[in-house]
C-alpha cells in the first residue's frame, strides 16, 4: 500500500512474529511521540480514577482499567453497542457489555424481572482503548468499552436491563426504549437452537444475515471469526493498516440481535490488531467479555468453553496452529492443543452433554481457491477430534458455505448427502465451513452443490497449506455440499432418549440450501 505509515518495512515485516511486532511498534512509536500527540483531553492516567485525569500518555499500549469520572454532560451520550456473552456457566452467568463515545461518570447497568422495575443496579467495569494514527490518513482513536459480570442468576429465567451512566439512567421512563432482555440457560437440558457464522464484517450482506438469524430465535451465536474486519489486510502484520473506527460501526450494526442474543466470538486472521498486545488480541480483551476458562485467558481470549443444555461448546484460536498465516503460530507453544485434549476428556466424561461441538476460524477442510484447507489445524487436532468423537466442527475462513461428508483422520469414512443422518461415533465427524456472514464471497475451482442444485462430484482438485506456507495439492473426495453465496448456520438441539442436532443451512434470502442430522445412537 502507498500509504505513508509508521509501521515496519515490509521486508522486515515478513520476518517478525506478532510478538516483535508489537516490541517494534511500541518502541517506534514511543520514540515519536504519536502516544502524546494522540492523547486526548479525557486521557487516562493508571490508579487515578482515570477517564477524566489530566492528558497524560499512556506509557504502553495496554489496556486501562479503572472507573470512568468524566465531565462529559452524560445526558448527551447515548450508550451503544450492547453485546451479551456467557460466562463459563450459562445457567447462571451473563456477561453484558457496550460502548459510549466519550467517557462518562460512573457508569452502570440496571437489572430486574420486568421491564419496568430495574431495582438492581451494578457499576460497570471501563476499559479504555487507545489507538494511535498507525498511517498519517487515520486519526488517534480513543474508545470506551463498559463491562459487567452478571453471576448468580436463576436457570431458565428471562431478565430485562438497561445500561448508562450518569446523566443517562434507562429506569427513566424517557429512556424505556433502551430496555433489552436475555435468558438463561435452563437447569435442565430443552430443546433449544444456536446459530453460527465467520467472517462477517460491516455492509448490507452482514446486516441482513443477523436480521434473519434472529427470527431463528437463537439461545446464542456462534462467530467463527474475522469480526469486523478494521484490518483489511488480516496477514497479522504491523504494516497492515486497521481503523479501530470500524469497531464502532460493527458493534453497532450487531447491537439489534446481541443485546438480546450472547454472541460468542473467537479469533480470525483479521482479528489480529498488533499495536493492542504482544499477540495483537488486546483490542479484543477489550471488547468482549468471554468466558475465561480457556488455556490462558489473557493471552488467548477466544479460546474457551461452555454448556448450554445438552450440548458442550468449544472455542478455538486456530491462528496458534496455522500454516497459512503465520504471525502467531506457535504462540502458545503447544499449551492450547494440551488444553484442548484435557477439555475434550472432561466434557466427554460428562454424563449430561451429548454433544460436543467446536468452533475457530480457519478451516480443516475446504475446496475454495482463495484459501482451502489449513494443514496446521489438521496436524494439531484432528487427532484430538476423532479421538474424542466431537460431533460437529464449525470454521469460517472461506467466505462461502461447504460441508463435508463424515471424516476420520481427514479422510472420507461415509457419505452424507442432504437430509442425511451421522453419527459421529460410528461414522466420523462432519465439518461445515460457514464462512458467508457478510464479506465479499470466494469461488470454488468447480460448481456449486446445495439443496435444489445437486451436483455431485467424485473428487475435487484442490490443495492444503503445508509447513513454510507451501501449497501441496491434493484431490479431494469429501466435497459434499458447495454454496456461492452469503448464508449461515442454524443447529436444533433436541434432547430426550434420542437426543439430535438438526444441522440447516439458509442462505440470506432464507431459503435453505442444506441440512443433515447428527445422533449419537451409544456414548
């Protein structure tokens, strides 16, 4: 790009790791004083009360935390952004979370079992992002997150609350239309659904998808990464360029479906942002709010677990495993697949979850000629996959819908066509690439196959990432089901004797273009 920027030469760039990026940037950048120049006048100070102190630099690029004591007349900021998220235990944990432009006084949430009797009230938690002028066309960009951990609720029960700060209180009866509810998941396993997508960003495409999901009347959303897209180029680089704005519009186009409906985000190739944190996840730290049992929350915030019902989910960062993108592979040195084995064994044990389902950006398995398929996710975990039978794999990445047949040590062990029946147990574990949120769509080097369009192959040519970003072709014959076009998952969870996932696929005009069952006939 041309843009004159502060970041690496690109031959240099190509050489370092998230890690020495991030030194790189943080000792350039401190050196020219872009941290003083980009302050704003509501700076932050560490240990002061901070979002109103004096417009101090901030000495690293990390995160603040602290309360929020501006001058802000807080009855002209309107909250936005609301975004829900579990905590690690869904029957009695809810994370809400959302953004103010400026900073306010003493924000908070107000909570009750109707709509008008918020009785309860909780202070939220700041966190305050600041990013400088990374090229000299964008400008310093301070953002403000609020946060509050919401533990001990009732299984089963729907709440109402409200979020503000001082001069904006949603108990008023002027500001009854803020009012937004959820619901906890029920002590008992019931029949429930969930839906998921990848790679969404901001646009028409991405907006329609969520309005849609919606009236499936999801319990929570899976997003398989590449959120917003602020950093256009996703190689995990410091010269990639990234508008910390975009966060903004992404969360304020994502507000009408999370501030009802826990959106459960892990991490993507674009989600990699290297001024935050030595891996580049600390803008990210401070946007969401996610479980926190995963390997090593801080350092890995979109790999975790939960429970809803009768079905376990799991969250991944496959960006530590890639051969494709390799900024920050090996960051966890091997810690996140241990934990994933430990995980799998413990949720498998549990006598109460009969499914186990995973998630993570880039994909196992996929035909597109834009990415295909990531050999550092086959080599890291489908071992741990098929040794644990986890029942359904769900990736983004390519930014189409394809699922495969059922697989084993990534090869085809039974054919699913459309309406099929699986079980992984028997027959292997299905992978569905659901990559068709929002962002500009891909190609397959062959025609599309979907419900209403069968054209089946015996094989497919494509290829898969191997070790030093080598392309290592290969013929395929697991290609089931290919579709060019914007879509998303919806997944039926049906417990019971026989319990079911009814898997369904609809494109954004609500037509469905796929859908199998997966049983577990014996545990």
């Amino acid at each position: 790009m041309d843009t004159p920027r502060v970041g690496i030469p690109g031959p240099l760039a190509e050489r370092m790791t998230m890690p020495e990026q991030h030194e790189y940037l943080r000792s350039k950048l401190s050196r020219r004083g872009l941290l003083r120049a980009g302050a704003v006048t509501a700076g932050a100070v560490a240990g002061t009360g901070l979002l109103g102190a004096a417009p101090t630099a901030l000495a690293t690029p990390t995160l603040v935390t602290a309360r929020a004591t501006a001058r802000v007349d807080g009855s002209l900021v309107a909250p936005f952004g609301r975004h829900l998220a579990f905590g690690a235990d869904p029957k009695t944990q809810m994370r809400v979370s959302w953004q103010v432009p400026f900073a306010v006084r003493k924000p908070f949430l107000r909570i009750g079992s109707k709509p008008w009797d918020l009785g309860r009230r909780v202070e939220a938690e700041v966190r305050h992002l600041h990013t400088p002028p990374l090229v000299r066309a964008l400008p310093a960009v301070d953002q403000y997150y609020l946060h509050v951990a919401l533990d001990g609720l009732r299984p089963g029960t729907t709440y109402y609350y409200g979020v503000g700060h001082t001069g904006f209180d949603p108990a008023d009866a002027r500001r009854l239309g803020t009012v937004a509810s959820f619901r906890t998941a029920p002590a008992r396993p019931e029949r429930f659904v969930f839906t998921a997508f990848g790679d969404q960003g901001v646009g028409y495409h991405a907006l329609g998808n969520d309005q849609l999901l919606l009236g499936q009347d999801p319990a929570f959303h899976l997003h398989a990464g590449d959120i917003c897209y602020a950093d256009s180029s996703g190689s995990g680089r410091p010269g990639d360029v990234y508008d910390a704005r975009v966060w903004d519009q992404f969360l304020a186009q994502t507000e009408s479906v999370a501030r009802s409906v826990p959106w459960m985000v892990t991490t993507g190739n674009h989600d990699m942002e290297a001024w935050y944190s030595p891996n580049g996840y600390g803008g990210q730290s401070a946007r969401w709010a996610l479980p926190a049992n995963g390997f090593d929350p801080r350092r890995s915030p979109g790999a975790y677990s939960f429970v809803h019902g009768n079905v376990a989910v799991v969250a991944l960062d496959a960006n530590d495993v890639s051969y494709e993108i390799a900024a920050n592979t090996g960051y966890s040195g091997g810690g996140q697949t241990a934990w994933l084995d430990r995980r799998l064994r413990e949720l498998r044990a549990r006598r109460d979850v009969d499914f186990v389902v995973v998630f993570f950006h880039h994909c196992a398995f996929s035909t597109t000629k834009a990415h295909a398929s990531d050999g550092g996710v086959r080599d890291a975990w489908l071992p741990l996959f098929d040794k644990h039978r986890v029942d359904l794999v769900i990736n983004g990445h390519n930014h189409i819908y394809e699922r495969t047949d059922a697989l084993r040590a990534g090869r085809l062990r039974r054919r699913v066509p459309i309406g099929a029946t699986v079980d992984p147990a028997r027959d292997g574990t299905v992978y569905v690439t659901a990559g068709g949120a929002g962002a500009d769509l891909y190609d397959f080097p062959v025609p599309d196959s979907y419900e209403g369009h069968v054209h089946d192959l015996e094989s497919v040519a494509s290829y898969h990432w191997k070790k030093g970003r080598v392309k290592s072709p290969e013929r395929v014959e697991w290609s089931r089901v290919r579709y060019t076009g914007h879509s998303f998952l919806a997944v039926e969870c049906e417990p019971g004797s026989r319990p079911r996932l009814r898997v369904t696929a609809l494109a954004e005009s609500g037509k469905r273009i796929d859908h199998f069952d997966v049983v577990r006939a014996g545990r």
